[in-house]
C-alpha cells in the first residue's frame, strides 16, 4: 500500500553531506543576530513606557500617538498633560519609572507632511484648542485656527504654541488645576517633551533611483535616459575624463549629479546632436 512506503521512511531533520549544520537552523540565527545588533535601547523611552522623545519637525508624522510631557527643569518629569472629561486639561500625577502616559494623556496626531502646523485628538474624541479665555480645551469636532498648534524646536528643548495668537502653553496649572496657553515667553515652564510610541524611522533618501547608483552606473543610467544615437569617441578630443569617477560620486553627494552628467553627455555627443 502506498502508506506503508510513507511509513518506511525514517523521520528525522535534514542531514546535508557537506556537513553537520542545519542551514535552516544557521539562518535564523543570523537573522537574530543582526536584529540584536540593528536594535539600539533607549534609556529614557524605556524609563517612560516604551515613548521617546520627538527632538525634530521631521519626526512628526500624523497618525501617531503622542503625549505632552512636562519638560521642567531636569528635562523630564514623567508627568504629562492630561485630557478631563469636562472638556478641560489639568497636569496629571507623576508616572512610577519604567510606566507610560495614562489614555487621557494620549494624544492622536494630526498633520500633513507639507504643513509644519499640528492638531491633536483626544480620547474622547475632540479636538484641543484654545478658548477666548486662552484656556485649552477640547470642546470641537472639527479643525479650526483655534485647534492648531507649532511645535518649536531650539537647543534640545521643545515649546507649544498656538496658531491663533502667538502664546505658548504653560504647564503651571491655575489655582483650579486647569492648564493655560497664555505665555508670551517660552520660559522654564513652558519647556515640554513630546513624546510617542511610534517607531522612529530612519533617514529619507529623496533622490532618484538612478542618483542612488554607484558612480558608474549613476552615470550609465543617464547616458540610457537621454541616449538617442550611439557616441562614436574614436579619434574624437574629448575635453574631459570618461574615466573620471570621483566627481560623479563628489555630484552625488552635493546634489549636482544631474548637471554635471548631462554636461557630460553634451560634450561627449557630435555637433549634430546636440
């Protein structure tokens, strides 16, 4: 029967004649390591739950989580800004080392990458503002100029302020416990950490496939592009190098790859054809 010859067959893993390693096994480890090495701690995110701190515009990516943090003097308080259910913010109690903001002090970014302008979202589905009396409040379901903040970034540290008039946010609460945006200085108090769970990505390379090439083939790649008929150099003075590589590598590196290849190009084509 044919299940007998399935049965006949000794189990066991793979075994290759070249050797005892099991290739599979091997492969994983690799993958492992170099997730190890890839991967860098963060002492401050871990001692706040897994949130880093935002040091940059840039890094501003709407969709993500944020928290206010109150910055202070040491630069960190574990104490963040905190939503209440009557519309209003207060600052909230200090987090234990090693714990995350609280949902009230959560926070879902809004922004749009060509705008440095932001607006957020509370866990009660509003979104901050700013009221006449330079109170923050979370009152609206829609965005407005009330409803948009800057962040400004300068020397490590980070201040909030609104759009509609140019106050910044306070963490000093009021004698009833509810934050302002009424400072016409970014002082001591107003220093502020934004703080996220996402994952922070790396670097963007904005050029083109073709800049990204090594330097012979960058310049390949071009010659394909504009190319309409072959270039005969036989018995031709040339007035440059085509051997050249480090100035097609020095192009890439300030911008002006697409330039100088292009001048290239036109020196190296016949009077006809250029």
């Amino acid at each position: 029967m044919p299940g007998a010859d399935y049965n006949a067959v000794k189990g066991g893993g793979l075994k290759l004649k070249a050797g005892k390693k099991n290739l599979f096994k091997a492969g994983k480890e690799k993958k492992k390591k170099n997730k190890e090495v890839g991967e860098k701690t963060d002492p401050d995110a871990m001692e706040n739950g897994g949130f880093r701190k935002i040091t940059d515009e840039f890094d501003m990516k709407g969709g993500i989580n944020v928290a206010i943090e109150v910055a202070g003097g040491n630069g960190s308080s574990r104490t963040y800004i905190a939503a209440m259910d009557n519309g209003k913010f207060t600052v909230g109690f200090p987090h234990p080392e090693g714990e995350g903001p609280n949902p009230e002090e959560i926070f879902a970014l809004v922004k749009t990458p060509d705008d440095a302008k932001i607006s957020l979202k509370t866990g009660f589905g509003r979104y901050v503002g700013v009221d006449s009396e330079f109170q923050l409040v979370a009152f609206s379901e829609a965005i407005g100029v009330r409803e948009q903040f800057l962040l400004v970034f300068q020397d490590g540290k980070t201040a909030m302020q609104s759009v509609a008039s140019p106050l910044f946010l306070s963490t000093v609460p009021s004698k009833e416990g509810y934050v302002y945006v009424a400072s016409k200085t970014a002082t001591e108090n107003e220093m502020v950490n934004i703080r996220t769970d996402a994952v922070k990505e790396g670097p963007v390379d904005w050029r083109s496939a073709e800049d990204r090439k090594n330097a012979r083939e960058c310049e390949t790649a071009y010659v394909k592009m504009y190319q309409h008929s072959k270039v005969d150099l036989k018995g031709r003075h040339i007035a440059i190098d085509v051997k050249d590589r480090k100035g097609v590598k020095k192009a890439q590196s300030d911008g002006s790859a697409h330039e100088l290849l292009l001048n290239r190009r036109m020196k190296m084509k016949s009077d006809r054809y250029c």
